[in-house]
C-alpha cells in the first residue's frame, strides 16, 4: 500500500501530525480543569520549585527506541508536583530537535523547546533551548495569577525516550 504524498509529506505524516496536536489540545483544557490547589505560588516574585513526573516524549516521526534526528518535531507532557511530592499541575512542551555542535557528530543532542506549566492559579509560558536536557529558560509569560510575569528558570529533564528516569526539575525565579 502506497501513502498519498502532499507537499512532500505522505498523507500518514500529516496525520500523525494532526493528533499530536489535537492531543495536546485537549490535554491543555483538561488540565486546566483538573489542576489542584496542593500549595499557593507566589506570582509576584521569589523562587518556585516544582518536580516533574511521569515525563514522556512522544515524537510521531520515530519509532520508539528509534534515535531522534535533527529536524524532528515533538511533544512533552508530565505532571508537576510540589516540594512535598504532591500534584499540583501539568507541563505541556514543544520541541525541535536540533544540533548542539555544527560540524561536528551529525545527531541531535539539543532541542528549542516552548513550555507551559498548567498550575492551580494560572499558567506560566517559558522558552528556550536546551542540551543533553539541562537549560536556563527565559519566562515570556503567563495567564491569571502569573498574567504578567518574567523572569527565568533552570530545568533539568530526563525523557524516558532519551534513556532518562521520566523525571524533571524546574527552578523558577520570578520578578515582578
């Protein structure tokens, strides 16, 4: 059985594609929904550190256990967890996978990401770019209580996919 090719990318691509992001759609507005109010997040300045788990990429190019490769498009999701361990939240991420060294190895061991933290008060928007999984993010934004953020944060992330634990760290310092 032969795929239907449209402006190079076969009917099965496209498709995959299109889930991806209808998933993540949904996961947007579900978690917003389901979000508990575990602790309070100051909004108006200091340091939040919250802890990911259950952290996964799904990248509907590759084949799991296949390796990423430059150009490959994908999407992070976890739940997010207080200092206590308790669930306060989702991450929903974006990620291209790119090249951390041109010309040397020709792999992709870093990627840019866009983030969002679903939190019981409001989102925080974060981007930035990020290799072998460690990066300082720029905050660009949020909506209710963090409507008008900024400030960075450090994250650390160890995808299951990428032979990590499914855990993750994030040091948010916000300013007012």
């Amino acid at each position: 059985m032969t795929e239907l090719e449209t402006n190079g990318h076969s009917r099965r691509s496209v498709l995959k594609r299109g889930l991806v992001l209808a998933a993540g759609a949904v996961g947007l507005s579900a978690a917003g929904g389901t979000a508990r109010a575990a602790t309070k997040l100051d909004a108006g300045g200091g340091a939040i550190r919250l802890l990911g788990s259950n952290w996964r990429l799904v990248t509907p190019a590759r084949a799991a256990g296949e390796a990423i490769q430059l150009g490959d498009h994908g999407a992070v999701y976890g739940d997010l967890l207080d200092a206590r361990k308790r669930a306060i939240g989702q991450f929903y991420g974006s990620r291209l996978a790119i090249q951390a060294m041109p010309g040397g190895h020709v792999r992709a061991d870093a990627s840019v990401e866009v983030h969002t933290f679903v939190l019981p008060t409001g989102t925080l928007i974060g981007m930035g770019t990020s290799v072998l999984g460690k990066a300082v993010f720029a905050i660009v934004g949020g909506t209710g209580a963090y409507a008008n953020a900024k400030g960075s944060y450090a994250a650390t992330q160890r995808l299951r996919e990428l032979g990590g634990n499914g855990t993750a760290e994030f040091d948010l310092t916000l300013s007012s």
